[in-house]
C-alpha cells in the first residue's frame, strides 16, 4: 500500500483535482440543500461530462457531489423541515426544533461535524479493511436482509414518533404504497387501477418531494404573515453558545458519534440498503441509550448528530461493495459504476492490483475531500443561514416552484406532479394528525427488499420460514428487533413517570 | 350524566383508529380485484400475500388505536394542531391552485405560470408588496429555468407564453 | 373584500386557462412536410432514468451525432411505468424524425408480450442497433461442475434442485429458460432486482448460478476466479470470455443478447429515415465513439435498418414462443 502512495499522491494533488473536488462538494452541497432537486439526477447529468476528465478527475467530481449531496440535505432539514435527500429525512425530528429554538447554527454545525467525522472514518475503514468487510457483507443472503430490514422498519416505525402505533402504521402504508405497480417477481400489476403510469409503481422522487416538501408547504401557508412586521422561519438567537457546538456538548456526543458511523459503514457496506436507513436506525440505537431519551423528537443535539454521522458514514462504507465486488450499493453509486468503467477501471478483486495508482490517488482525494467538505460546509453554513431571515411569503412560494420543476424533470411527465400533489396533500392530513410521514417513506423505501428476500427465502428453503430464525445473523435481528421494541417502551415509560 | 369509563374517552383516537381500519378493510376489498395473476410462475408467495398482511396489520393497528381512545390509562396527549377555519380554507384553497397550476403550466409554459402563481401563493401568505410579489416571481422562475435549461439541458415545458 | 379578490385571481386564470387551450391547438393544426432535415435540435426520449446503461448508450450516441447531424441532439428522460410511458410517447409522437427512441427489448419487446404496452413491437421505424450485450451464466468455483457440460449432468440427475438467480420476465429470465427448454434439464429460478444482486447472490454462495444480462458485471471475477463463466448466449464468443462457449456452439440453438439502438416513431418519411441511417452509420465507426464504448464493455455491433428489424423479429418470436410454452401468461 505504502509503495503505492508517492506515485498516487503525485497524481491527485494538482490545482485542477483541488479545485475540482471542491466544485464537486459544492454542487453536492447545493443541490442536497435544495427541495426538489436530488443528487442521483444531478451525477447522471455530470456523467457525460466526467468521460471526456481525467479518470481521478471525473471520478473525484462524482465523489464531491455524493459527499456533499449526502450531507446538503440535511440544510432544508434543520432549517426549513424540509428534507433535501431522503437520508435527512432523519435529521428533521431534532434539528428543526433547535432551529426553532433560535438554535439553527447549532443544529447545523453539528451536521456538519458529525457528517465530517462519519466520512473521514468510514474512508478509512474503506481504503485499510474494504475487502475484509465486503467478505463479511457477502455472507448476507435473503435470509439475513429480510431480517435486517424488518428490524431497520421496526426501529423507524418505533423511534419516529411518541405514538408508536402510528409511527408503524406509517410504515405500514408505506409498504402498502410500494406494492402499486407490477409484482417485482411475478410482474403482475397490483392496485394500478388501469393507470399505465402506475405500472412502474409510484415513482420514488415525487413522492418524497410531496411527502416532505408540499405537506410543510401547506403547513406554513396555514399562518399568514403579517404585513407590518417580517415574518421569518425561524429566528436566530443573538446568543453565541446557541450557534456553536461547544467542546462539551462534542464530548458527551463522541459516542453516538462512534456508534453511529459504524452503523453507518455496516449499512453501506450492505449493497441495497443505503443512507436514510442507516440514519434511522442510528438515530434509534442514539435515542435508546441517552440519558435524555425524552428529548428526542424536541431538539435533541444527540439526534442531530446520530442521524448525520449515521447517513454520511455510508458513503465511504457503500464504496466497499462497489470497488470490492463491483456491486452497487445504491442509485448513486451505480451511476458512480458507470464512470470507472468508462475509464477503464473494472471495479472487483483485481481492481486493487491492476490499477493500484489511480485506486489511491481516488482515494487520497476521498480525504482531501473530507477536509474540504469541512471548511465549504462551514462558509455555506453562513449563508444558509441567511435564507432564515427571508420572510415566509417569498421562501415557500419558491419553494413549490422547484419542487413543481423538480418532480417534472426526473421524467418529464406531468404524472409525476399529480404524484407529488397527492403526497403533498396526504403528508400535510398526516402531520395534522400527528402521524409521522418518515416510516411511510422507509416503508416505500424498504417495501420492495422486504417482499423479494422474503421469496427469494421462501424458495431457497422449499417454502419454509425456519432459516429467518435458524441462521445465526438473521437470528440476531430477529432477537434485535424484539429486544429493541422492548426497550423503546420501556424507556418511553419511565420517562414518563419521571414527568409524573 | 357520562358512563364511567366514557369519561377517559378521546373520540379523536377513535376516528384516527377508524380510518386505519377503513384503510385496511378497503385494500382487503381491492385485492382480488386489483391484483392481476399470472400462471406459470411458481413463487412460494403469492403477489397478494404481502398487501394482505399489511392490510391486516393496518386493521389490527386501527384497532389498538381505538381501544387506546376509549379505555384508560390516556395515552399520550394528542396536540390539538387544528388552527381557525380561515387556515383551513387556505390550506384547502393552495391545494386546489396548486392542482391547476400544474394542469396549466404545460400549456401556458413553465416561466409565465409559475410568475403567477408565485404572485398569488405570496398573497394567500399575506404579502401585499407588489413589487416584490411581481419582480420576486419573475425572477425566481427565470432562475429556475436557467438553471434546469441552460445548466442542465432539461427542458421544461414551454406552451403558448413561456 | 379579501375572498373577492381571491375570487378574482380564480376566475382569471380559469380564463387564462380557457384562452390557452384555444390557442394551443391552433398551433398544433398544419404540420408542413419537411424537405430539410434536420432544422432543429433532435431528441432521444430515454424511457429509462438517468445513469442506467441505456441513458449512457444514448448519451454517449447523442454526444457523437451532432458531428455528423449539424444539429443538437438532446437526451431526455421520460421513465415509468417499466418504459412504456417513454415507449408510448415516441410510439404515438409525429413522425418527424425530431423525436427518437433509445430503444432496447425492455420496452418494444417484453412489455408488448406480457400486454403491457398501448403500443406494438414493429410500431417503431429501426434506425440502427448500436450493440448487444452478452448474456452470460457463472457459478461459483466451490460448485460440483466447472464447466456446462457438467453442470447440465449434474442438472439432469438433480431435477429443479440447482438454484440460478436472475432478473425476472425479461431478457434473463426468459433467455435461460429458452436453453433450459432445448437442453430438457429444470432449475429452481429465484428472482432477484438486477444483474448485480444475482452475482452478489452466487458470490455469497447464496444460488447456484447467476445469470445475468451482461458480461460487464461478472468479467472482474472471473478474472480473479472468484467464477467460473459457464455460457454466453451471443452469436459469438464474447471477447472478454475467449474461453466460455456459446449457447449455439453447444448445440442449442438460443441467440439472446439485449439489443440497444435507436429507432423512431413508425412512418418516419424515406429521406429522413435515410439520414439518419446514414448518420447512425457514420456515428458507429467514429473513433471516438468506438473507443468509449469499448471501455464501458459494450460491445458495438452496427445493425441498421432492416437488420436491426429482423433482431427484433428473432427476439419477439424467442421470447413469445417461450412465454406461451411455460404459460407465463394468462
């Protein structure tokens, strides 16, 4: 590895990788923070540009803009309660409420180290024991997924709300919704009521953008602003303490920190689970060993944290697979698959050895991008700020402007938008009836892998569901998942009595 | 005069709990209608096996709901989020404007709705500066044309205006 | 005096809205023929979401064309509803050659035998086949057959006890059971999402053997002999796998390799149809082209025109003959 340092750093370090590394963050970073733009559209779009780069510069573009795609979303999340990405969709459960507080510097910079330090360690782990992880990764099979993705859907349901009757039916629904279109094993068509638009199944983007985006829409339109003074989102405290994260605050989070990105490399390590799922499932394993687990859900800095460290984490964890095995691990890393080949470098055991120089010039500039991530986020920071201070009546109708342009152009159908207005509509009747809307997003998300590894089971064992609780890793979710459920009530009970 | 165990009674829970069930009960209805089966492909697991379950989780859930609304001990406190009927109306209203911006702005074009729509969405929140309601909903959507346009090469649609 | 304002603002644009579809179709009346071609920037409707390898055939394809074409060439994506929204909209758009399709069996041949699409297999005009991309079985090394011919004994002696992974309904799925038939040996089939997932599920010893619809995703282990590639089912030999023969070698006659091309909306006049053939053929042996291509592991294999007609013939009769057999459909 040593011998292969010199020559790649030699490679990486140029103006051009600098500066293009750092436009790749920044455009990630925008494009993240903006609702109804999304991240996978954007790195299909820069795609063909990254055939006619150098291959460390093409590929090191795409890496800025997952980092800071990754990370960006999680901005509209504190800030506007809106997530930009799905993986944020965590991150609004506590950082909207700092923002509330008068606390969005706070939130916002504990985002930002948090994504920091879970990318800075999940490289780490990717460039020293990538191929030892990917063997472990391998020994999931059906069996081990269906039980990690009912355990990540019970922890979603669980966690995401006080009520966790409608936190699960949230979830619920939400696979139900996935079941629209056609049978991923048989093809036949379910619930498309005639509709060809619906054969595909709901599509993912403007469903998010409406679930998320429109409900806060008409969440906000409820309140008028007044015409003598400015009516903001949210204010921003004058207090210094309350836009820092202090070096205390840092300490008593280092291990959700910890816990968090070694979720995070787990979940991303596992091709076809993905950064919103490990962000949950942190947030869940944070909330259920605080010492303050009632503050969860009202501004917990704890929350903020786990839920940025755990989704950033997956990014250096969801290239194991990748470069490893040559198998994505999620829609952008499957695009990002695209791009090695274009320059040559066939992604698999050999990789390592036919292309060493250029593998870790890639990664040299995985940490230089992690350093830099810091300092952009943290000017960006600044300036994201600042959209607090623009009054409501002027933010939110801009904001339906994208997300009505955004859910058009993933597929240039006016279907889409339909799409988007009905989510809209069904979020905003949720959140009035305190039903939280990100299980039913999990759910959607999760629905497909659900159903198919439970057939893909179900065949391998001659229809039995035995091996769910026989094979020792799946058992351990299983035992999980009970364990975790468990334990959720009975902290919820004991922080009750202790208002009490 | 209430009955006794009436008295913990939260007839809100009690509707949320209905609707759940509603919910379920109607995909239970829909399944045999809506799911198409193809012979021939020997699965384990039939297509309707999994809406079938959430369905039925969904009834089982509705029903805990409903149980938590009448018996005590009061689970936990439901806000009361409904604001004024005035919010009501215009959170129904920009539901509706929302629907016909979106049947109009393929046909006029993107750029020209979303000016006007911008105008009358930053009324409805109570803005009355004119000058930033017009130049504010120009500027923005020329900005958002550029950039999925120009910068991106998306076109967006462009009908009689722009 | 507020709600009469709001009134207002609705009445308006109901007119506005009235006023618009008057004058939208107005516009639409009289297409006049067209003499020249191209005048305008041409579009290529991927029916797929971006990144896939069919945007990137068509992005790579659009990126060479206006060389030849003097005029833009736009990629836009138009998925949903398994392609058959973009299918349908190229299918149904005017024949004038300024809309083109990115056109693969996924939406002109599968979803019109499974009686998905509102549209026909021949009611596109074939431009041009830019390649195919082998399909390829693989078991892991650790397997009692290293090679087909022990795989099939092994097969023929444990009957739908070998378990192979691969997308379902489509090119895989239905290619292998095409030579399952001819060959007389059953396989228990688990479906999976994509060609990745089916080789992750072989690495993991999960399944017996992946089956998947391009060599791409297997070469790198194969070379690592982490697999052993079993059968491809092109016409030839692919070029990556020398050694692993082809389905037709063997003896079973079963050509099936997912085409990518361009095609158009049927009636496309004859001298715009012969433009664009001709400036498909140049675009197939531009250097540039050819060597990209190459490096993303598609193999180019330029069919136009009519030749790209009889691979959707041959395709359409395989896969239909198949489905009716093993009565996949109703």
């Amino acid at each position: 590895m040593l011998t292969h340092l010199v020559p790649a750093a030699q490679l990486f370090f140029t103006i051009q990788n600098l500066l293009i590394v750092s436009l790749g963050l920044f455009i990630g970073i925008t494009i993240g923070a903006i609702p109804g733009l999304n991240v996978p559209m954007t790195v299909a779009l820069l795609l063909p540009i990254t055939f006619y780069m150098q291959p460390i510069a093409g590929i090191s573009l795409l890496l800025g803009v997952y980092k800071g795609g990754t990370y960006g979303g999680s901005i509209s999340a504190i800030l506007i309660n809106t997530p930009g990405a799905p993986a944020a969709a965590a991150t609004c459960m506590d950082g909207y409420p700092l923002a509330r507080q008068g606390k969005a510097g706070k939130a916002l910079r504990a985002s930002i180290y948090g994504s920091v330090i879970g990318e800075f360690i999940s490289d780490i782990v990717l460039i020293t024991i990538a191929a030892q992880i990917a063997a472990i990764a391998l020994k999931f099979g059906p069996t081990e997924k269906f039980s990690l993705v009912f355990f990540a859907l019970c922890t979603i349901g669980v966690v995401s709300s006080e009520d966790k009757i409608k936190g699960l039916s949230a979830a619920l629904f939400g696979i139900f919704i996935r079941t629209i279109g056609s049978d991923p094993i048989t093809g036949s068509s379910r619930f498309t009521f005639g509709i060809f638009n619906l054969i595909g199944g709901i599509p993912f983007l403007p469903h998010l953008i409406g679930l998320f985006a429109v409900s806060e829409f008409f969440i906000q339109i409820e309140r008028k602003v007044s015409s003598s003074k400015k009516d903001i989102v949210a204010p921003v405290s004058k207090n210094r303490e309350d836009n820092i994260v202090t070096w205390k605050e840092f300490k008593a989070n280092i291990k959700t920190i910890i816990r968090s990105t070694l979720i995070g490399i787990g979940i991303g390590a596992l091709p076809g689970s993905g950064s919103a799922i490990s962000a949950f499932v942190s947030y869940g394993a944070a909330k259920n060993s605080s010492k303050e687990p009632e503050k969860f859900g009202k501004g917990s800095l704890e929350g903020v944290f786990a839920a940025e460290t755990g989704n950033n984490a997956v990014t250096g964890g969801a290239l194991i697979p990748l470069l490893t095995l040559g198998i994505p691990g999620d829609a952008i890393t499957a695009i990002m698959l695209g791009v090695f080949l274009v320059h040559g470098l066939v992604p698999g055991p050999d990789l390592f050895v036919k292309s060493a120089n250029i593998i870790y010039a890639i990664f040299i500039g995985l940490i230089v991008a992690n350093i830099l991530h810091f300092f952009i986020a943290s000017i960006g920071l600044r300036l994201f700020t600042k959209l607090l201070s623009i009054s409501r009546a002027i933010l939110f109708p801009i904001v339906i402007m994208i997300c009505v342009a955004g859910s058009y152009t993933v597929n240039s159908n006016i279907f889409d938008v339909y799409v988007m207005i009905f989510f809209g509509v069904l979020g905003y009747i949720m959140k009035k009836f305190n039903f939280p809307v990100a299980p039913l997003m999990m759910g959607y998300i999760l629905g497909s892998l659900l159903e198919t590894s439970l057939v893909q089971t179900m065949i391998l064992s001659n229809g039995s569901v035995l091996p769910i609780f026989t094979r020792p890793i799946s058992l351990l979710f299983v035992i999980l998942t009970v364990f975790f459920v468990i334990w959720s009530l009975f902290i919820q009970r004991k922080s009750r009595a202790n208002k009490i | 005069m209430k009955l006794p165990f009436l008295r913990h009674t939260n007839p809100r829970r009690i509707i949320e709990g209905g609707v759940l069930i509603l919910l379920g009960g109607a995909i239970l209805l829909l399944i045999p209608v809506e799911i198409q089966r193809i012979s021939g492909m020997e699965t384990k697991l039939s297509p309707s096996f999994l809406p079938s379950t959430v369905a039925i989780l969904l009834i089982l859930m509705g029903l805990a709901l409903v149980i938590q609304g009448i018996l005590p001990p009061r689970p936990v406190e439901s806000k009361s989020t409904f604001t004024s009927r005035e919010s009501t109306f215009r959170v129904l209203l920009s539901i509706v404007l929302l629907i016909v911006y979106s049947i109009l702005f393929p046909i006029i074009g993107f750029v020209a709705t979303s000016a006007l729509f911008f105008f009358i969405y930053a009324y409805l929140f109570g803005m009355r500066n004119l000058i930033k309601m017009t130049g504010g909903g120009i500027a923005a959507s020329v900005i958002v044309w550029l950039f999925f346009e120009k910068l991106f090469n998306i076109p967006l649609p462009h009908g009689v205006l722009f | 005096m507020k709600k009469g304002l709001l009134l207002l603002i609705i009445l308006l644009v109901t007119f506005g809205m009235v006023f618009a579809t008057g004058t939208a179709e107005k516009k639409t009346a009289a297409p006049k023929p067209t003499e020249e071609y191209p005048t305008k920037p041409i579009q290529i409707i991927v029916p797929w979401g971006a990144g896939g390898r069919t945007d990137i055939n068509a992005r790579m394809f659009a990126s060479i064309a206006p060389k030849y074409l003097g005029q833009p060439v736009v990629v836009i994506n138009k998925a949903g509803g398994g392609s058959v929204i973009g299918g349908e909209y190229v299918a149904k758009a005017k024949p004038d050659g300024y809309t083109l399709l990115a056109i693969t069996p996924g939406t002109n041949v599968f979803p019109v035998i499974f009686k998905k699409a509102p549209y026909g297999t021949f009611d596109f005009d074939p431009i041009g086949q830019i390649g195919s991309s082998t399909m390829a079985i693989a078991s892991k090394p650790d397997r009692p057959w290293k090679n087909v011919k022990e795989l099939i004994e092994y097969a023929k002696k444990h009957p739908g006890q070998v378990t192979y992974a691969c997308v379902p309904l489509k090119a895989p799925q239905l290619g292998f059971l095409r030579w399952a038939d001819k060959a007389g040996l059953q396989f228990k089939f688990v479906p999976v999402g994509n060609d990745a997932e089916a080789v992750e599920a072989a690495l993991g010893g999960h399944v017996d053997i992946a089956m998947t619809s391009s060599v791409a995703t297997i070469i790198s282990h194969v070379n690592a002999k982490k697999l052993n590639a079993l059968m491809v089912f092109s016409e030839k030999r692919d070029t990556h796998l020398p050694d692993t023969p082809t389905a037709v070698e063997l003896g079973y006659n079963v050509v099936a390799s997912p085409f990518t091309g361009i095609a158009g909306p049927k009636g496309l006049p004859p001298n715009v149809l012969k433009k664009l053939r001709d400036v498909f053929a140049k675009v197939m042996k531009d250097p540039d082209f050819i060597k990209i291509m190459k490096r993303i592991g598609e193999s180019i294999d330029p069919k136009i025109g009519d030749d790209f007609l009889a691979v959707w013939k041959n395709d359409y009769e395989g896969y239909s003959e198949i489905v009716k057999k093993m009565g996949l459909l109703k």
